[in-house]
C-alpha cells in the first residue's frame, strides 16, 4: 500500500456521501481547508474512516482524529481500534491525551491543577445514590454521562422532572459512570465561548447560545454560532486550561461560561473530535498544519 503524509479520521456517514446538507457541506469545508494548509508545506493527506476494516493503519505517517462523531455510542469498539493503533502510527492529539480527555474524570484534575471548573459531582458506575440524593439543596442542575458527547443522555434534574429522569438514571448509573453538575444560568443569559487553540495558542473564538426554550448549544438541537472577540481574561484562562493537561496537545478547544461574578468556567475540553470551524478562520488550519509540520515532519 502507498505511503500516506497525514490522515484525517473520520466516520462511515462521512468518508464519502451521496447526500449532503449544511451540516455534512460543514464538514467537509473545514477537512478541505486543512488538507489545502498541509499541501501548502508539501504533506499529503485524505480522510478515511476510522472503523474502515480494510485500510492499514501502518501506511500514514501520522493521523488526526477529527470527525468521529460515532465513537461515544461505539466506545468499546472504539476502544479496541485506539489499541490496535497504538503502536503503528503517530497519533494527534497523542493517544494518552485522547484517552484521558474520553473520560470527563479528567475534570478533576483540571480543577486540582487551578483550573476552574463548573462544579462537577462524579456518580461511580452501580452507585445507589438517587437523583433526589444527589440534587439535595440544589434547585436544578445537570446530570450526564462520565464519557459522552452531542449532548448524549444529558438531562436538567429538577424537583419536578426527579420522577421523569430517575428510571433513565438508575439504567445508565448500572453501566456506567455519570456525572452531576448545579445549571449554569449564564449558558441561558450569556451561552458557552468557545476558544480554539494549535499548538497551545489562541487562534479564535465563538459563542455559542441555545434555542429559546432549550439548554443545549449544539447545532444538533438547534443551537446558533456566533463571532466572538475574547477578553484578555478568557484567553488566559484557555491557554491556561490546554497548559493542565498531561501533553500539549495540537489542537484544543476549550468550552466555558461566565460564574457570577463574569470570569470564566470551564465547562468541557475538546481535545479528541472537536469542531474547530475553520471556516470561520481559515488561518487557524493554516497554523494547526504548521505546528503538525514543523513537530512531526
């Protein structure tokens, strides 16, 4: 089999596909100007899925995960393809890195680190904690799961959805690991920043807000992007979320709302499959392919 520069880690829906719509057009933008960013310093790169049975894993130089967007309602699967690639190409972000960012456990140390975080209460797999145990005097919070993604399983816990949402929890809780975390109001008032970094430095931003009536800021849901100009304050406090982890990872986006007194909290850190829209700033492919080419070429 040829040799391969670079692959760009996709999924089945997204290898080849004969219908398209904003969000697949979406997609394929971004992975064009990053592979148009790798050409421009002489690397070769294509997309390939991940769970592609046929292709060799040893025949690129390195990969980059970028829209595995399948992986958390696949993880053991996906788990089994991280370790049969292990050892057979470079892996960016660094496959420690991927496997520590899978697990929202590493929230924890983030916040040991001086990080600040929402605050999160971790729910250990077959616990018998109830959801009226862990709401105690909190009026409404959020509760979802330990390894997740697109808002998978993630649900508001108030007194009156305690009776709803117990059934689900009790289900997922005997499987797997979940967390709590008190609502954040300022998702509603302000909505979620999120802040794109290569190679440790801040490239953009944007806001992110949820539809009336919703919480959830994904497009999925019906979520709006929108341009955003970081303070000074926020830029630190992403370059300093990306500087927490165990290696510098090559391209990150860190998610956060405002406390209430308007600094930062960090809400998630993407560092495995994240959007980075680069469509919306086309220079940040081109430095994620620089700092890929000057470290790994």
């Amino acid at each position: 089999m040829s040799h391969r520069d670079i692959v760009l880690v996709t999924e089945d829906r997204y290898v080849n596909p004969q219908h398209t719509n904003d969000y697949i057009d979406n997609i394929l933008r971004d992975d064009a100007l990053l592979i148009d960013a790798f050409a421009q310093h002489g690397l070769s790169a294509e997309r390939i899925s991940w769970s592609d049975p046929a292709f060799d894993w040893s025949s690129p130089t390195c990969i980059i995960f970028r829209t595995m967007w399948d992986y958390f309602n696949r993880f053991a699967a996906f788990t089994q393809w991280l370790n049969h690639i292990a050892d057979k190409t470079i892996c960016i972000n660094a496959i420690e890195t991927v496997r520590w960012n899978m697990d929202k456990h590493y929230l924890a140390d983030l916040q040991q680190a001086g990080v600040p975080i929402v605050e999160t209460q971790f729910i250990e797999k077959g616990s018998s904690l109830t959801l009226e145990n862990i709401l105690g005097n909190v009026n409404r919070g959020i509760i979802k799961p330990a390894v997740s993604g697109a808002a998978r399983h993630t649900y508001v816990v108030e007194a009156d959805t305690i009776k709803q949402i117990q059934p689900i929890f009790s289900e997922l809780i005997a499987q797997e690991a979940m967390l709590f975390q008190p609502f954040q109001e300022a998702i509603l008032s302000f909505g979620e920043v999120s802040c794109m970094l290569m190679g440790g430095q801040f490239t953009h931003a944007v806001l992110k807000r949820a539809k009336s009536g919703d919480f959830r800021v994904q497009d999925d849901f019906g979520g709006t992007v929108h341009p955003y100009t970081p303070t000074a304050e926020e830029i630190t406090f992403a370059e300093l979320a990306i500087a927490s982890c165990p290696t510098l990872p090559a391209y990150a986006r860190v998610d956060f709302t405002r406390d209430i007194h308007g600094s930062p909290l960090l809400m998630e850190l993407e560092l495995i499959e994240p959007e980075l829209w680069f469509r919306k700033h086309p220079d940040a492919a081109s430095k994620l392919a620089q700092f890929i080419s000057q470290n790994y070429f």
